[in-house]
C-alpha cells in the first residue's frame, strides 16, 4: 500500500519559517528597551536578568494581565499599533502602585495563523510601551495554534516583574484622614469596559471614523492607548511620601481605589474637580448609562490615583505637572463611618 504525500509542519497550518521572521522583525525594537541588568536577549529558552546591588533588600513585585476585548476592535479596525503599548501598561501600573520599577517583561502572543506583519505591529507596541515604562522586554512566546482562532484574530498577554526595597514598598496602611487624593488623567478607556464599550457601539452604529475629539476620530479616541505613569511617579517617589497608589482598571473608580484604603477611611472625590474625556459623556449618552455605572466601569478621566499628606499636596501637584503628567487635586480621605461605601464620588 503506498503511503500519502508527506506531510509538513506548515501543511498542519503551522509556519515555523513565519515565527523566525517575527523574531527577526521585533529583535531591534526589544534592544532599544535593554537594561544593565539583562544578561540575555531575545531568542533564547529563557530572559536572564540580575537583581541591581543598589537594593539593600530587594523584593520581587510581578503582575499579569491581558488587553480584554478591546483586540476585538482592533481586529475589526485593523488597527495593531497600541494594543502592545495597553499589554505592558496593564502589567507595569499595578506593579508601580507597590512602590516597584518595572525590571523586565514577557509577552504571549497565540493565533491561529500568524501574520507577520500585524504581530510585528503588536510586537513594535510592546517595546514601545517597555521603553515608555523603563523595563527590558526580554523575550516571549508566539503560539500558532490551527482552529484555535478565527483567522485574522489573535490574544494577548503579558507578564512583567519589578522591584522595590522592603522598606519602601507601598501598601496604603499609613493612609488616614486630611490625606489629599491626586488624580491623573487617562488617555481615555484604556483597557476597560471594552465589552460595554463594544455593545455600545453595536447599538449606536457611530461613523467611527468622523471626526471627534481634538482633531482625533471616535476610533482613535476608542483605541488610545493605556498611559503608562512608571517615570513619573517613581521620580516623585523619590522626593515625596507617597501613602498609597491605585491603578483604576476594570471596575473603575469605584471598586480600584478601596484596594489600598485602610478599613476606617473612605475617599471623597469631587467629580466635577477634573476634566472628563468627551469619549466618557458619549458612552454615557449612547449607551444611556447611569453615571454611577460609569464610575464603576469606567475610569472616567482618571488612570492613576495617588494619596499623599494634605503638606505634600501642592509640590507634588507641581512635580508631576512638570513631568507632563495633567492631574488634579480631585477629593480627600475622610473618617468612614459603618459600613460606608470607601469611594464617594460627589
């Protein structure tokens, strides 16, 4: 009996040729991101990285995370270019609220056929956001898997570790009343309520490429990118006492900022003290959602929260505007009576 045509890797529906390229491609991108402490690059079976001796005692901070369903705009609006820039943003903010810079960080990219030049896009977005954080992206992993993903679509996720000496890592218990909350502003949603986002715009049918914000069209409005706050406010760590930080992620303003509040305070934000984004009141308006559903959704306006002495306030309101970052003065910690909720937004 004769056998078949042999068959090859590629005739499975899995190019390995096509994987070398995207190696090739993202190699330049992943140097300009290098740190002295990298001791291997791209390619390898593992990132090898040493811990700086400018640390007495250094303690490891790691973070995980994905983009959500924003990639499934981006697919539909073929747009690759900041989705890597939101990956390493989602990673690196929650490990800066513990005090930790950004060391180093992974990426796993898996699709059903890989198309080179979309995932050297979404690659090219990843170092940009490792530049912007001030970490080495090292290495990753790029998953070809047949009939695990409709075709033209891919996931996302992202691994990043930082450090921070143990005396200094930040952890909101010395946060009490007369404290001064600073908010800085968002690029818009982020990487948030993009499943709301979506049926939103499923229902509205919105031209998404008419003209809408500041010369911006509603879809780069969508899609900004996630700001990334490392440089920032690891600069005004090391000038001010910083008692607590919230990254405002999924479940907004709401649900984030509690997460480093002590039992007995509550914050008390005014809402009209910053600019809100005009992306947030067209959500709003289109999609007929209650403001405070919006403020437990969405960031509404506000990426970063930083809790400093109501003494500190001012300078570094000063600092961080110096540093290009726009931010406000937007509530105070107060005494939390019962059970009250901890965020209050007035």
């Amino acid at each position: 009996m004769s056998l078949p045509n042999p068959l090859s890797y590629r005739d499975a529906g899995v190019d390995i040729d096509a994987g070398d390229r995207l190696v090739e491609n993202i190699k330049p991108y992943a140097k300009r991101t290098m740190r002295p402490e990298v001791l291997s690059g791209i390619g390898g079976f593992g990132g090898l990285v040493e811990i700086s001796k400018k640390y007495r005692e250094p303690v490891l901070v790691s973070g995980t995370d994905g983009v959500g369903t924003k990639l499934k705009l981006a697919f539909e609006l073929n747009r690759h270019d900041t989705v890597g820039i939101d990956l390493v943003a989602m990673s690196v903010n929650d490990i800066l609220v513990q005090g930790a810079e950004p060391l180093f960080f992974l990426d796993y990219f898996a699709c059903g056929k890989l198309d080179v030049e979309a995932a050297t896009e979404v690659i090219k977005g990843v170092a940009a956001g490792c530049e912007q954080a001030g970490c080495a992206l090292i290495g990753g992993e790029t998953a070809e898997m047949p009939g695990m993903y409709p075709v033209g679509e891919y996931d996302l996720a992202g691994f990043a570790v930082g450090v921070v000496e143990k005396s200094q890592i930040i952890t909101g218990a010395e946060i009490k009343p007369g404290d001064v909350v600073l908010g800085l502003a968002s690029n818009g949603a982020h990487s948030n309520g993009y499943s709301l986002v979506r049926k939103i715009i499923e229902r509205s049918q919105p031209d998404l490429n008419a003209g809408f914000d500041g010369g911006r069209t509603l879809a780069g409005c969508i899609m900004a990118p996630t700001r990334i706050y490392v440089k920032p406010l690891l600069a005004l760590m090391q000038k001010t006492k910083v008692k607590g930080m919230s990254n405002i992620t999924g479940c907004g303003l709401m649900e984030n900022i509690p997460r480093v509040l002590p039992a007995n305070v509550k914050a008390v934000l005014d809402g009209k003290s910053w600019r809100t984004p005009k992306l947030f009141g067209w959500l709003r308006e289109q999609g007929n959602v209650a403001q405070q559903e919006m403020y437990r959704t969405f960031n509404c306006g506000i990426g970063m929260v930083v809790v400093v002495a109501e003494s500190d306030a001012a300078a570094a309101l000063n600092q961080l505007e110096a540093a290009g970052e726009t931010v406000w003065a937007i509530g105070t910690i107060q005494v939390r009576q019962g059970d009250e909720v901890q965020t209050q937004v007035r």
